[in-house]
C-alpha cells in the first residue's frame, strides 16, 4: 500500500515538473517572438487604423457631386420647423435633415484648446473674448436643434462637405491653410454645391469686400479661379450691420439666462465696473470715481502686461485703497461669477475697446447699466454701434473728449450718477432671447437654401479621382493625428480676459 501510494507522487510531482517546464518555455518562446517582431506589433494597429479610415472615406467617396447635392439641404419653407411653444410642442428645426448629417463643422478662433465648446468655456478655459463667447451660444443653441458643431481644420472641413457628411462649415477668417489651398484651391470653385454651403464670420463684421460684391477670391486667395460670392455667405452678430453688404444675422444670446436665475430686485450698491481688459486706465477719472463715493473694480491683474496697474495703485490716495478691488489678481473669473460681479454694479464703463463686445448685454440681464462712449470726433465714433441707440436707464451716451479729462470725466460722472439713482432689475433685448436665437439660427444658418438654390443651375461639381481621394483620406489622418496631439498639450491652457 506504501508502495503505490509513493508511486503515485513520484508519477504527480513528475507531471507538475514537466508541466512547469512546457509553461516556461512557451513564456521564453513568446517572448522571443515578441522581441523580434516587436516593430511590426507597434505599427499594425496604426496601420489598421490607417487602413479602415481610408475604406471609410472611400466609401463616402461614391457620392457624385450630384448625389451631394441630393443629400445635402433639402428646401423646405421655414415655417415648417416653427412650432408653437405656446402650445406644448417641441421646437423641431429641419426634420428632413437625416442624424448623421446634424453637424455644423467650424474652424473657429480658439480652434488648438479643444475647440469653443460650451463646457469648455463656462469652466474658464481657454479664449474669453467675445468670438468665443458667439462661437459657444452658437453650440449651445444647435445642440437644442439636435445638431452638433465639430470644430475641425479647414482641410477636413471642406472634405466632409464634399462627401455629404456635413450641413454647413463655418470659417472665423478668409484665409484657408496652405494644405487646403494645395489640395483644393484650383477645382473647389467649380463645385457650388460645396461652396454653396460654406459660411464666414467675424465680430466687427470688417470684410474687406470689393466694390458692390463683385467676383472675388472669397475662400481660396491663390485659386486661379474667381468666383462671385454671394454676401449673404457672411455671419453678423447683429440686425444692425453698419456694413453696405446684406449678411446672415446669427445673434448670441446672454449666458446667464441659462447659467444664473434670474435677477428679482434691482441692486443698490454704489459700485461701477471699468471695463478696460488692459488696464489702459485714465487716472483722473479713477480719481473722479472714488472721490464721488463709487467703489471701482477693474480687471487689472498682476500680469506683466497690464504694467499700468504699477502706475496707477501707488497714485491713489490712502484713503481710496479700500474702494479699489482688482478683480484679476486672484486669476480671471470663470463666466458665470463674472456675470454676478457685473449684476452687483450700477454701472459698467467702457472706454472704446473692445468694440460691439457681448459684456455691455450681460452687464444689462444682470440690471447694471452701460455707459457707452461717444468720441468727440467728425465721425462720431461709439464703442457699441447698436446699444448707442438704446436709452436711460439702460445705456447713458457719454461723450469722451479727447485731451480732456475733466470734461470727460464729469460727463462721466453724471452719467455713473444717474445710473446709480435709476436702477432696474434687468433687461434682456428681443435678439438675444434664447428662444429667438433659436429661431434664427435654425431659420437663417440650418434650413435657408436659398444660396445653393441660386448657385445650383449656374455650375455643377466635380468628381475627383480615386487616387486623389486616397491623397486626401491619408493626409486627413495625418493632419488628425498632429492636431489631437498638439491638442492634448495644450489643454491645461488657461483663460484670458473677458470682452
């Protein structure tokens, strides 16, 4: 019996041993394999990547030009998508427009810091001024249409146009990138169906058109081609546009009536806002402020760009230090506290720059009131071209009179005074109601066909080759591939100062 029972383990621990020893050198010959072909296993996922990409754009390649234009807009009267809200329904803008076609490609300003998406934005990060702060309503309001906006370079975006995967694509500046003017500059004129649909924006809406919108190199300025554009291709922020061409109004709407509750109650501090992101400020109107009782802030930092802030502190009396409150020395403020410290002023004061900003129209929902500069000039020169037009209590006109600071700062003066004596609780302007702007992005910018309509009969597109689609899908990849990079190292960017 101790015979077999030892048998029996000297057969088992045998077993284990071999067992262990084939493990051993299966690990020791995986681990040879590996080391040797070690490159090939780097690259073949990014060569799979590669690959199914360009089988992907090469299917969406198939499109003709005509088929695009089939797929693209399709007309149909704006009333269509206005429902009345009044009534329960659910404002549905352009319901023909199929899912995977609800996208908006931009190139916009702040394009290398994960794009002016809405979230991105209100936490304070990246670019602050007043083009992001559009460029945000605008993705705010087309994800309420059930659209998206996906921030691209100008080379992809122009590529998901000609393959039917985009609405629209929407441009910050007239220049294309070389690379697009390299791949599409001599054709892309030809083919309106693309062009057609391909919108332009700046804030102050300074286009340098030629005379009466004549025939111009609107996208590609080294193409060989001209075209005519058609100057309803242009995006104003407002109705109002001082320019002779006839642009698409797309308006903003005021942040806070999403990202603050409503003011009840008109403030009662005697409290101004100077609003100079460069802290460029005049000492003797700071003095007249303080003496006449305000409690001034700025948005003055410690940054060695705003070195006036060095020249200023030490100028003003002892006794006023405590009315002056530097807002960015603890860093900038992220959207929404900015909107609270402009809600607690009685006045915001502009000095002339930024021009049109969208600040003076946060300032107005939150119940502080602008003063609004009139430069004692032939031409009349205003800070904000349309809030010039609005009166007390809301907007007070004063003129700023170049080389003198006393007057200007007692008009200044009468000004901050009527502010604080007549306060309300706020305003929000018809163009700016978010419900409005819904409209009017869905109306103007999503189901107007009426460019491409135009354009249509004049000249069709062209179909490019297979082998230059091929180009093209391999240097989307590429492009993607650098742009997400630099992306990800740019993403703990900081902010800057409002506008």
């Amino acid at each position: 019996m101790i015979h077999h029972t030892f048998t029996i383990m000297t057969t088992t621990t045998t077993a284990a041993a071999e067992t262990d020893l084939t493990i051993a050198r299966c690990r020791d010959r995986l681990r040879r394999w590996v080391l040797k072909h070690r490159i090939i296993l780097i690259i073949s996922p990014f060569v799979a990547f590669v690959i199914l990409g360009i089988i992907r754009n090469l299917r969406a390649v198939s499109t003709t030009s005509s088929e695009r234009q089939q797929a693209g807009v399709r007309v149909r009267s704006a009333h269509n998508s206005t429902l009345d809200a009044a009534e329960g329904n659910k404002f549905v803008c352009a319901p023909w427009i199929p899912q995977e076609k609800r996208k908006i490609v931009a190139s916009l300003l702040d394009n290398w810091h994960f794009g002016v998406y809405w979230k991105r934005y209100q936490q304070g990060l990246g670019a602050l001024g007043g083009e992001v702060y559009w460029s945000v309503s605008l993705e705010y309001v087309l994800r309420q249409l059930d659209f998206e906006l996906v921030n691209a370079l100008d080379f992809n975006a122009i590529r998901a146009l000609r393959q039917g995967h985009a609405h629209r694509y929407i441009r910050h500046d007239l220049e294309v990138s070389k690379i697009a003017q390299w791949r599409y500059g001599p054709s892309i004129a030809e083919e309106t169906d693309v062009t057609c649909r391909v919108r332009q924006f700046s804030w102050w809406n300074q286009w340098n058109l030629p005379p009466n919108n004549e025939g111009a190199n609107f996208y590609f300025q080294n193409a060989p081609s001209k075209y005519s554009h058609d100057p309803r291709q242009i995006l104003s922020v407002f109705e109002d546009d001082p320019s002779n061409s006839t642009p698409t109004c797309i308006p903003f709407f005021t942040h806070s009536q999403v990202t603050l509750p409503p003011p009840t109650s008109p403030r009662k501090e005697k409290q101004g806002f100077l609003f100079e992101k460069g802290c460029n400020l005049n000492i003797a109107i700071v003095h007249g402020l303080l003496e006449a009782g305000f409690k001034v802030y700025t948005q003055c930092s410690k940054s060695p760009q705003h070195r006036q802030r060095q020249i200023l502190d030490p100028k003003i009396p002892p006794q006023y230090l405590d009315q002056m409150v530097h807002t960015g020395t603890q860093g900038h403020l992220v959207p929404r506290d900015y909107a609270q410290l402009l809600g607690n002023m009685s006045f915001v004061l502009g000095f002339g720059f930024p021009l049109d900003s969208p600040t003076p129209y946060e300032a107005l929902a939150n119940g502080a009131a602008y003063l609004n500069p009139v430069f004692n000039n032939a031409t009349g020169t205003t800070q904000h071209r349309v809030l010039v037009k609005l009166g007390p209590p809301y907007v007070y006109n004063y003129n700023f009179v170049d080389g003198n600071d006393q007057e200007t700062t007692h008009n200044i003066l009468q000004a901050a005074e009527a502010a604080y004596q007549n306060r309300f609780v706020s305003l929000i302007l018809p163009q700016q109601q978010l419900s409005n702007v819904i409209r009017q992005v869905c109306r103007n910018l999503i189901e107007s066909n009426d460019i491409c309509e135009d354009a249509a009969a004049s000249v069709t597109g062209r179909d490019r080759g297979l082998w230059a689609e091929l180009v093209d899908s391999v240097l989307a990849l590429v492009i993607n591939l650098v742009y997400y990079v630099v992306k990800c190292f740019l993403a703990l960017k900081g902010g800057g100062l409002y506008e």
